[in-house]
C-alpha cells in the first residue's frame, strides 16, 4: 500500500505544486515510485478535448507510472475561481467519495508513496457544507504544509498547524518557499518560524530565478518521511 501525504499551503499561490514536485522528484532519486493526485482544480485549459489544470499536468509529469490524466486530477474546471463557486456554475457536486475513489484507485498501482495535492488553503470549501479538509480527516492523510515567506506567514502558518491538529491529523513536516524576494527580515522571520513549529523541516526553498527550478529537489531533505 503506498505511504501517502497531503500538502496543503498557508494560502493560495505559495508554492504548493512547486514543493509537491520537488518532494516527488526527491522521492523518485530515492528509489521510490511516486504518484501525484490533484484531486480538484479551477482555472484549466481544454486540451485534446479534455479540461487539464497546469499544475496537475506537473504532477503527472513527475510521476513514476502512466496513468491517463483523470486519475491525477478527477475534477478540473475551467474558470479560476474557488472551485466550490466553479462547480456551482458548472452544474456539477465536489464528491468527497469520488474524491476518495480516485485516491484508492492510485493505490491499487506499483506505487511506493503519493502526493496530494490540495487547493487554496487548508480551509478549502467543497460545498456549502464540506471542505476538502474533511476528505484528508477521513482518509487520516499525514499533513506537509508549505509555508509561503511573505509578510503575514507566521500567523498563517501557526493557524493552519492548529487547524489541522485539531482535525487530529499528523504534521509530517513542513517545507519554507521564499515566495516574494523583496521580503523584509526574511532570515528573522524563517528564524522565528523555525523555532515556532514543532515539525520536521523538510526543506527551505530560496527565491530562484527562471531556471533555477530544475535543482529545487536539492532544498528537500525527505530523510524524516522515511522513518
């Protein structure tokens, strides 16, 4: 059965795909199979007929194992908006069981672990009246939080961990992204969150200019998700 973890973000646009990826690639230099799941995405593009997001699309890229897009990403929609909002004018319902059968069909592969990856914040609304939290509390999914190096992150970032183990989740760790490169304080700030949260660090990402995302994996240290 593979070992499978969550990443979810401090917000949106904090790097989560980025990470995920990097964690996969690590993973794969590390001799395991890997698998990416997006279980759901707004603002995606018809291709061959087919709406994609292009983050899942980076998720079955790093992937081990060919799987048809639609086993990485079971509900894309194209506006980029809240995807609670984006289902609703698309006539359709976010299934927490469907969700939770896509996940099962990724495990009944060769692979060794899986990243899911969320959408938004931990606090994703699905409906009116479910988050996709509740999919990860029902699955029992270890938790990797990326953790955006803006202004505003520490309490962002101490939120979340809150919320999530409240929900009785595990922390698996967590993954720095320096997001915006004119941060003030930076190093203080990575300091004092640092010292803040109790979990593993699995990483601290630099800015890195274009070009540079082709060595991110070397900023993760997987060695605390293989105990």
């Amino acid at each position: 059965m593979a070992k499978t973890f969550f990443v979810t973000g401090t917000d949106t646009e904090v790097g989560k795909t980025f990470v995920t990826r990097a964690l996969m690639r690590a993973a794969r230099q590390a001799g395991k199979k890997v698998l990416g799941y997006k279980p759901v995405a707004s603002g995606c593009d018809w291709v061959e007929g087919e709406l994609k997001n292009s983050d899942a699309l980076g998720l079955q890229a790093e992937s081990s194992i060919p799987l048809p897009y639609a086993m990485h990403n079971p509900y894309a929609f194209a506006p980029a908006i809240a995807p609670h909002i984006a289902a609703r004018e698309a006539s359709e319902l976010i299934s927490i069981a469907r969700i939770g059968e896509g996940l099962a069909r990724l495990k009944e592969t060769a692979a060794d672990w899986i990243f899911v990856e969320g959408a938004g914040g931990w606090r994703l609304p699905l409906d009116e009246r479910h988050f996709l939290s509740d999919w990860v509390k029902k699955e029992h999914l270890p938790v990797i939080l990326v953790v955006g190096a803006r202004l505003g992150c520490i309490n962002h970032a101490l939120l979340t961990l809150e919320a999530i183990r409240h929900d009785g989740l595990v922390v698996a760790g967590w993954v720095l992204n320096r997001v915006d490169p004119q941060m003030s304080h930076y190093q203080d700030n990575a300091n004092t969150l640092k010292q803040l949260i109790s979990a593993p660090l699995l990483g601290e990402i630099p800015w890195l200019e274009e070009g540079g995302a082709e060595a991110v994996d070397s900023f993760v240290d997987l060695s605390p998700l293989l105990k």
